[in-house]
C-alpha cells in the first residue's frame, strides 16, 4: 500500500558523532534517517554542501515486495533500474530520497567523501521536495563508517533514475502524479518551519510601481476588447513573441507579468504561460528561484511573483500570476494582467509583523529573484 507519511522509520541510538554539531531532538512530528553520500563534499565558507540519499532505519510496511526492503537495508542498490522498474511507488519514493545536504563543524571545515554516512532529522511529512542546488538540508552528525555499495557507477545509477522518470509522461505513472503544479511544488527545495527565505533583487526592482502605474492609467475604467487598449495587449505580447493574437480568446495574463518583469530584469525567463517561466525559475534561468510559498518563513519583496494552481485535466499547465510591486507595512499590493478582462492593482496578501508572507490566500508558489535560504551561499 502506499506511503502516507512521508519517510517512516525509527530513531536509532546504535551511532556514534564524528562532530559537535548537536543533534536535534525527536519529536512527534520528526524522526532521525541515515544520509548516504553520493558525492564529494563542496567546501563553501565551513559549510561542505553534498549530494546524498536518504534511507530510513528500518525496513516499512509500504514496501512489501523483498526487494524493496533489501533495498531499503542497504543490501541492494536502490537506485538500480531492475529493483525499482516493477515498483512505481517504490521509484516515487527513491526519487524522493534524494536531495543536497550540508554538513558544518564549528571551528573546522570537514570533509565529505562518496559513502560517507550521516544523520539527518526530517518532519514525517518531509516529501522529497529539494533536488536543485537553492537549498540544502541541514544533517545533525557524521556517523562512523561508510556504505559499501556507494561506488561512482552507483551514483550514475541514481541520476539515471530520477532523469529517466523525470522525462517519462506524468500519466504513465498514474496516480503517483499530482499535476504539473504540484510537480513543481514538490521539487522546490526543502526548507524547515524556522528558515527564512530572502532574495537579491537588483535596484532597478524599485521602478516596479512606476511601470505598473503606467499602465494602470492606460487601463484604468476599460477592457480588454476596448480599442483604446490593442497597443498595450500588443507590446505584452511582443515581449513573449506571440504573433498574431486574440484579444478575447488568448489568456494575456503571463504576457503581462512578462512584460512588467522584463522591463526591470531583462534576464526574466519570459513565456506565454505561467506555468513555463515558473518552471524555467525553478530550473534557476536568468537566476530565478521558485518556492514552495507555505514552507518556511518567506520575506516580502519587490519582484516576487505569486501564483496559483489553476490548472484542470483538459488544461494542465492553467495558472495565474500577480507582481508584488508595493510593500507598506504589513501588507504585500500585487498587480496582475487579465483579471475580469483587465488589470488590476488592487489585489493584496498580508505579512508578518517581520515581513514574511502570511495569509496568502491560493497562492501555491513564489518566484525570487536570487533567492536562498538567509545564512547559505550557496551559488
């Protein structure tokens, strides 16, 4: 049956600490894993960032097939195609268990090698969603020994895996598919209940509200349909290099935001579609960052970008974007294109008193520019 909690497992005392860095404690809603290195640590300022695969302490019961719990056991490659090609729920939940770790000792910088064994502790509900370079999982403590099944061919094996089912259509996979939205939300990276996430727009961000009051005075009491407004739909569309073009029948919405980002950020990774520059965000184009909006605590900024699921099973990929362009006190103003045949600035989220995102209504994702979890520096 399938798993519902994430990766299921048990502390286990049976370890022994190569650093001071304290162990966190369990809770109800934490447990402890094993991390496996699949690469050689990268030394950035103390901190040695790595790539690695989680594995829980025991064999569980979403995993009746032998192989899977030999897998599970370290006594099988898990990421080898033969083990996981007959088990979909299996491959999901291999797919998942990889992402970038850091390890940090204070007063030295350690060292990291291909199967060495670490300690990390994740949320129950921890879904696999880091597997890009944004963000790193924190490990409590390296664990003495290594894995011998770890070898260079090894790691190939697991990138082999998780390109393979990257490319493979989401319906073969059935029920292990959310939709493209969640897709996207799921491999945004991990980030705990405590971490903030923080971007680094460039200046030219603070021209946002100009620009989008220029063409709200264009737009101000009219229509998409108006006359008065052809020029304005052209130029959007111009932008993302769509000709000729409907008024009434093409969604303008993401040609808008398009318009508005690359009027401040020329490297904005423009398209006719949200779902597209979202995914070339999370892809890190034009140094762009996607979010999972309700992970973490997200700081409020100029140039962010919010936007929703609007997707169904004839239009996957449906979804809609606003700009943040004006920030006061403790509410975030976004503009967006294309709403109720017009554009709008009047569409607003409420923030923390220290200015993350708070109540921020069907927003699923939010885009930065630059953005990283505060404290990492990680290119």
């Amino acid at each position: 049956m399938p798993y519902e909690t994430g990766f299921p497992g048990i502390h286990d005392e049976n370890t022994v600490a190569d650093s001071s860095v304290p162990r966190k404690q369990d809770s109800a809603v934490n447990r402890d894993y094993d991390v496996i290195a699949l690469s050689p640590g990268v030394p950035l300022r103390g901190i040695v960032v790595f790539h690695g695969r989680i594995r829980p302490r025991r064999a569980t019961s979403f995993l009746p097939e032998e192989e899977g719990i030999q897998a599970l056991n370290g006594v099988v490659d898990p990421c080898d195609m033969a083990v996981t090609s007959e088990n979909k729920e299996f491959i999901r939940f291999v797919i998942a268990s990889h992402a970038n770790f850091s390890f940090q000792v204070e007063g030295a910088t350690p060292r990291v090698e291909r199967g060495d064994l670490f300690e990390v502790t994740l949320p129950i509900s921890y879904n696999g969603s880091d597997r890009g370079i944004q963000g790193t999982i924190p490990v409590n403590k390296k664990i003495k020994g290594k894995n011998p099944l770890v070898s260079l061919s090894d790691a190939l094996a697991c990138q082999s895996l998780q390109e393979t089912f990257a490319e493979e259509d989401a319906s073969s996979l059935g029920e292990l598919s959310d939709g493209k939205w969640s897709e996207l939300v799921n491999r945004a990276p991990y980030v705990s209940d405590s971490g903030v996430i923080i971007g680094t727009p460039p200046l030219t961000f603070l021209n946002i509200a100009s620009y989008v009051t220029t063409e709200q005075e264009i737009w101000k009491g009219k229509i998409e349909t108006d006359s008065s407004v052809q020029s304005a739909l052209d130029k959007y569309w111009k932008v993302v290099g769509k000709s000729p073009w409907n008024a009434t029948e093409d969604p303008w919405s993401a040609a808008f935001v398009s318009y508005i980002m690359t009027k401040v950020d020329p490297a904005f990774p423009k398209s006719v579609g949200h779902y597209y520059y979202a995914s070339s965000a999370q892809a890190s184009k034009g140094a762009w960052t996607l979010w999972d909006i309700n992970k973490g605590n997200i700081k409020a900024q100029l140039g962010d970008i919010l936007i929703q699921d609007k997707s169904t099973p004839e239009s996957p990929t449906a979804g809609h974007g606003d700009v943040v362009y004006k920030i006061d006190g403790s509410t975030a103003y976004l503009t967006g294109g294309n709403l109720g045949n017009t554009m709008s600035t009047s569409l607003s989220v409420t923030l923390t008193s220290e200015g993350y995102y708070k109540s921020v209504g069907s927003y699923i994702i939010v885009l930065k520019k630059r953005g990283k979890v505060q404290g990492l520096t990680i290119a």
